[in-house]
C-alpha cells in the first residue's frame, strides 16, 4: 500500500472548502497550521478564522483602506485572543 502525504494548504482548501484560490497570507497560514499537526479541515478553518480577526484588528487600527495582508501578522496575537477561549 502506497503511504499517503499529508495534505498541503491548497488541496485541504479545495477539498473541504471548494476554493482553489488564497487571499494574500492565508496558505502560510493553513500551511504553519498544518505542520503543526493539525488536521487538514481544522487547519483551513482555523487559519482562515485567524485571517478574517487579524484583518479586522488591522482594519480597525489602519482603516480598511490603509491596512495590507503584510499587515495581519503584526495582528496575529491579538486574533488568537479574540478567537481563543
């Protein structure tokens, strides 16, 4: 029986999701998720809810105009807190 790699951050996107496309940042995101172990369904979901709350705290301290994906990591502690119980 052939051993099976892990699912990388696209094919767990597409598969559990149906999108084929990131946002900038995200597929590093999921991708450090899953190295870490995750599952692949918990790691998309959880590196596209961190995503979403690090670029709503870059929103709200840059303007939705002014904030870039470059932004969100500066931002990333905080969305853990928000998100973490």
């Amino acid at each position: 029986m052939e051993e099976r790699l892990p699912m990388d951050a696209r094919e767990a996107l597409k598969t559990y999701f149906g999108h084929s496309e990131f946002r900038p940042g995200q597929e590093t995101m999921i991708g450090a998720l899953l190295a870490q172990g995750l599952d692949p369904r918990d790691a998309a979901a959880l590196g596209c809810a961190l995503h979403a709350e690090a670029g709503r705290a870059a929103a709200a301290a840059f303007t939705d105009i002014c904030a870039s994906a470059e932004d969100l990591v500066t931002f990333l502690p905080e969305a853990i807190r928000a998100i973490a119980p």
